[in-house]
C-alpha cells in the first residue's frame, strides 16, 4: 500500500490508499486495560471526506456523545436482558418461554439481524404497525421488549439517540376480549349437570365446581395437593400453582402465580363431599396431587377443551367464550352481587393488590353501585324525603 499523507492539527493520521484508490485516516480512541494506544480507522473517496470524518469524531468525543460502533444486533441485547432475569430469578421458567416467543416474533422479522445502530425510529414503528391484527396484550409486550433493550444500549452507549422517544405503540385491530361470568341460570344448569354426572364418566367435574365455587385459577386447582385440603377444619391452603419451565412443559411450581395468590381459604359446606370424593378418587402420585391424568400433570388445554364440549353438546350454550377462567370470574361476580366488598374479594381472589379487583370487575361493582343507591332512593321516597318542585 503507497501511503502519502500528513498528520494535521489534531485531527488524526491521513493518507492515501493508491492501491484501492480511497484515502484513511486515523485516530487516538483510548488506552487499552496493558497501557497500549487504541486506534481507530475511517475511510472516504477523497481527502476532505476523511478529513471531516475524523473532525466529527473529534467533537463527539471532546462533548460526550461519541459512540463506537460494535456490531451489536438488537435482538442479542433482548436475548441479554433475558437471560439476565432468568438468573437473578426475577422471571420464571414459564415468563422465560414467553419472552423467547415474543423475542423470537421479532428475530424471524428483517430487524432480526440488524445492527442496532443501523435500525431508525421508521424500521421499529414499520415493524410494530405490522402487528396490528395481533392482541393489545401481545403488541404491548413487544413493545416492552423495544424499550427495556433501547434504555439499554443509552446505558451502555451502544447509541446516541433513542428512536424509542418518537415510536408510537399501535393499537390492535382486535376487539378485546372480555371475560364473562356465567349468567346465573346458566351456572344453576351447569351445576346440576355436574352434580348428576359421576367422576368415572366426568373426570373433570370436580375442577369445574372448585373453580365455579371457589374463585381458583386453573392453575392453583391442578396443583393442589392432600396436604392443602383440611376437611376437619374446612379449610383450603393455595400455596403452589401448575406452570412451564423454559421449553413451555408443564411443571410444579414452587409458589403462586402472585405473592398474594398464597392463601388461606374456607371451604363452603357444600364442597365438602366434592373435596372428599375427590381425595378417595385420586391415585397415588409423587406429590400426592388430587387432579392428575394417569400419574402426569393436567393439562389446562385439556380442561377447556372439555368445557367447552359440556357447553355445546350437554348444555346446548354456545361454548365461543367459554373456559375455566370465566368459572373464576363467575366466582367473583358472584360474590360482589352477594354484596362483598373489594377488599375481601381481593383476598380470596389472590389479587397482588385491590385495584386489580375494582379493574377486572368495573361493570360488576358499578351494577352493584347501582342497585345501591337505587334502595337508598326508594327509602328516600317512602319516608317522603324526596325534593319538592320548587319552580312553582
């Protein structure tokens, strides 16, 4: 390589490549951890080009903002922050899986092997706007992925400027879907189809009652044990929940879905011979658990897809919106319509805190609200404390 140049003012090395006929300059970056000098390259057709370069890298070092640029590819900084949790156990195995599908949506799309330098504020949105026919729910987890990786290339100066400021979450084109509690008669046909039905032909109908009349996630009741169910003293200790590892294979966890979902809870008097059948039915098995398919665990999937088949073909109900979690919400409703408050739901429902409670049930207490205040008005009227027309 013919090298013919100068070392200007400040500004870095330049000389001319003759035999790739472009010119170089470079430049003082730092010292290495031995003491050694860091250089750094740029290149340019022409001498002016190179030498504007290195002023400009000139000044964005003197001011702070200078990044180096280091290949990095977006998605290995999710798959990093990941991983991160997942080691100081601030994840499950089951949130662990559900981030390497959400990661993995955006790793099969063309950002998937961009550098994050390379990737502007128009690549992400064009990208989010593309999810529109997915939930609310799925688009918003993607787009927490795009900020927690953002904020973390600002912090280790992998970029100068976060696009993430400027990029608008879309909104999805689905309607979103609202968990409805059964209607009252259909819960009283539901219930007598279980009671009528045995446990030989209806392996299921246990957990479709516990649920219905207990407030328990599907989860909580297929991982409860003999040991959680105190018949003497009617009494139901929630302490564990079915969930996923990191390949999405149902395992036993270790706690509930939330700190809050550890619980005690009375058991009605009409569950009683439910829990006691149940029990006497139950094989042995190695965590001594009530529900279990052949000595492995249920599978949610399992239980839906035959309450659904109830509804349709025993019930003659359209089982469209039909599955275990509704017998939770119908739970819930009911006890509100019962005049429960918010507070006490909150602890038998499991929920982290009480406005999880007012914001699953918002239409529930504001009928309640309703009926209310519809009694104190008629209690008003009777004892003819109602206003007087004044216009007259």
């Amino acid at each position: 390589m013919k090298r013919k140049g100068r070392r200007g003012n400040g500004e870095g090395t330049i000389f001319e490549d003759t035999k790739n006929k472009r010119w170089i300059g470079q430049y003082v970056f730092g010292i290495s951890p031995e003491g050694k000098t860091i250089r750094k390259s740029v290149y340019g057709k022409t001498k002016k080009e190179v030498l504007n370069k290195l002023n400009d890298i000139k000044y964005k070092i003197n001011n702070g903002t200078y990044v180096e640029k280091n290949g990095i590819e977006l998605v290995k900084i999710m798959e990093d922050i990941r991983e991160e949790k997942f080691a100081s156990n601030t994840i499950s195995g089951g949130q662990y899986a559900r981030l390497k599908w959400t990661i993995n949506k955006i790793k099969n799309s063309k950002l998937g092997n961009m550098k994050i330098q390379d990737i502007t504020k128009n690549d992400v949105q064009e990208f989010l706007n593309s999810l529109k026919d997915l939930s609310d729910s799925y688009i918003k987890k993607i787009y927490e992925q795009f900020i927690q990786a953002y904020h973390r290339a600002e912090i280790k100066k992998y970029i100068t400027y976060n696009p993430m400021y400027e990029v608008i979450k879309p909104k999805s084109n689905k309607q979103t879907k609202i968990v409805k509690a059964l209607d009252i008669n259909v819960q009283k046909s539901f219930t007598e189809y279980l009671n009528k039905v045995n446990i030989q032909n209806e392996p299921y109908k246990n957990i479709f009652l516990i649920q219905m009349y207990m407030g328990l996630r599907i989860g909580e009741v297929l991982a409860l044990s003999k040991e959680s169910i105190d018949l003497e003293n009617k009494i139901l200790y929630v302490k564990r929940t079915l969930t996923n590892d990191k390949e999405f294979a149902t395992i036993l966890g270790n706690k509930t879905k939330t700190y809050a979902g550890n619980r005690t809870l009375p058991i009605p008097e009409f569950l009683v011979p439910i829990f006691k059948e149940q029990v006497k039915y139950t094989n042995e098995n190695l965590h001594n658990l009530i529900f279990t398919n052949n000595d492995t665990y249920i599978i949610t999937s399992a239980v839906n897809k035959e309450l659904k088949r109830i509804f349709k073909e025993e019930l003659n109900v359209n089982p469209i919106n039909i599955s275990s979690h509704c017998l939770r919400h119908t739970y819930g409703t009911r006890c509100i319509e019962a005049g429960m408050t918010a507070v006490v739901l909150q602890r038998l429902m499991g929920h982290r805190d009480v406005t999880v409670t007012l914001n699953t049930y918002t239409s529930v207490f504001n009928k309640f609200k309703e009926d209310e205040l519809e009694k104190v008005n008629n209690y008003l009227n009777n004892n003819q404390l109602n206003f007087v027309n004044s216009s007259n």
